[in-house]
C-alpha cells in the first residue's frame, strides 16, 4: 500500500475513533507531514482521498475541516467493523474454527470480560 494511502487510512481510522470530532479542524498539512515524518504532497494526496469519501473538505483559508455528517460517519464505522469480521471469519474458518469459537476467542480478547 503506498504512503498517501496508509496515511489516509490512519487519518480516516483516527476520524471514525472520535480522534477528530465531526466539524473539527485537522491539523495543517505542514504539522500532519512533520507528525507522520512524510512530505505535505503525501498529506494533500491523503486529504484527496478522504475528501473523495466525504469525510474531509477543504474550506478556503481556514484549513481542513472534518464532516459533521455523523450519518456517513457511522455508517463508515459500520463498514469498517463488517469488513475487518468478514476478513476474520476468512482467515479462521479455514483452520477449523466454528463460528461460536470465534465469537469466544473475540469475547477472549476483551482482557477476561466480554465484549
């Protein structure tokens, strides 16, 4: 995967977290390249991406701002936690695990409480 595009992940991870609250400002290209240790036409060409998916816009002047469509939002976080099970399910149906021992192992991974 090239850099803009692990980049804009990251940043798209960090919107769907709460990291970057809906409506809020990012930081400048300048802080995110120094930040990520990358170049600013990494960042722009991240910010193109997300702004390709709606979760980022340009205002002129002031910066990038992030969506306040809490819609879109959520429903992106919806598909990223389908996604990242379906890939689950993939990866350890093919060694013999059942559907419920999966659905253990993930509760198992809550550190000894359910999920």
């Amino acid at each position: 995967m090239t850099l803009y595009k692990e980049l804009s992940r990251k940043i798209k991870f960090g919107i769907l977290r709460g990291d970057y609250p809906p409506g809020s400002r990012l930081p400048s290209l300048r802080v995110l390249a120094e930040q990520e240790k990358c170049n600013q036409a990494t960042v722009k060409r991240a910010m193109q991406i997300l702004g390709q998916e709606h979760l980022v816009s340009p205002k002129h002047t002031t910066g990038i701002f992030v969506t306040d469509d809490l819609l879109l939002i959520q429903r992106l976080r919806y598909k990223e936690q389908a996604d990242l099970t379906r890939k689950l399910y993939e990866r350890l149906m093919p060694l013999g695990y059942s559907r419920g021992e999966i659905l253990i192992m993930i509760q198992e991974c809550g550190y000894g409480r359910p999920v």
